[in-house]
C-alpha cells in the first residue's frame, strides 16, 4: 500500500534484578510496568509500511496528535537508564494516542457507532487509546482499562505519531455533529 513516516520508541529490555516478571512479561515482552523492565529508550524517525486493514478496521490519515506527559516520559530515562513511564508498554513502538484524523480508507464491516453506517472517507474521527477485547471478565464486568488483553495505542501497540494509524471500528468515534 506504501510507506509512511513515524516517530518510533525503541528500547532494551532488561528487567530489573528485583522485578519479578510476569506471564505476559515473559511471553511477549509487553509489561505494566515499563519503567522496570525497559533501558535505554531512543527515538527514531523512521519509514514504515501504511497498515493493512481488516474487515472491521479503519485507516485514519492523521491530521493532528497532542505530545502527551506520558510520551515524554517513555522517551526520558532514570540515572539507570530506565524509562520514566510506569505503565503498560511494548517496544519498538509508534508513539502517539492524542490525535484526530480523517477516515483513508474502513473496512467492509467498519460501522460508526452513532449512525448504524459504515465509515466513510475523508469523515474525521478520533479514537480511543485504550484497546479492550470485550470478553474477558473484567471487560464484561464494566472494566475495560482491566482486559486481560489490553493494548494502548502508542504505548504497546504502534500510535499516531505517524502519517496512517489503524484502529478497530468499536475504538472509533466519528467527531461529525
């Protein structure tokens, strides 16, 4: 589909001696606590591929992203050398999750919550940072920043500090009145 540019976060991953990983520690090197595993962050803008999308994905162009206090603190590290940021990340890593866009392209099933109709190009939009599953049972109980799957967009999974960001439809909110 093409390239594109983006501001990516790269990391060592060196958990600290006193830091007892987890499962998903372990199994995918994404953690809760970012600022006890990850070493050495540098920024880097790089080209990427445009994302493909699936049935029930949108494609934003993004026109505009906020620098948030928390991509700050991804980039920033301690007197060891571990990032500033607390909290659940994966690197390498597009930052960026304030953002608003245009719609490029949606999927087949890509439906806009509000109108019952599929997203349409050019329509802008914005989206939600955190990526719940919806079946898990913290997700069923009311809590989705507890999913036993959470990703957040540009902290474990890539972000909007680039040209194209993909996000699921029911993550999507269309900022048309």
């Amino acid at each position: 589909m093409g390239k594109m540019k983006t501001v990516t976060l790269f990391a060592d991953w060196e958990p600290k001696s006193d830091f007892k990983l987890g499962l998903k520690d372990v199994q995918g090197k994404l953690t809760y606590l970012g600022n006890k595993v990850w070493k050495n962050p540098i920024l880097k803008i790089m080209e990427k591929d445009i994302p493909e999308i699936g049935l029930t994905e949108v494609l934003i162009k993004v026109k505009a992203c906020g620098i948030c206090g928390s991509d700050v603190h991804m980039a920033q590290s301690d007197n060891e050398g571990y990032i500033w940021y607390p909290g659940l990340t994966a690197f390498p890593c597009s930052l960026g999750h304030e953002f608003s866009g245009v719609v490029a392209k949606a999927g087949e099933k890509a439906i806009n919550k509000r109108t019952g109709k599929k997203y349409e190009e050019g329509e802008p939009v914005t989206s939600e940072e955190m990526l719940w599953c919806g079946a898990c049972r913290p997700c069923a109980d009311g809590y989705p920043n507890h999913c036993e799957a959470l990703q957040e967009l540009g902290f474990s999974c890539d972000g909007a500090f680039a040209e194209y960001v993909k996000v699921d439809a029911k993550y999507t909110w269309s900022l048309e009145e």
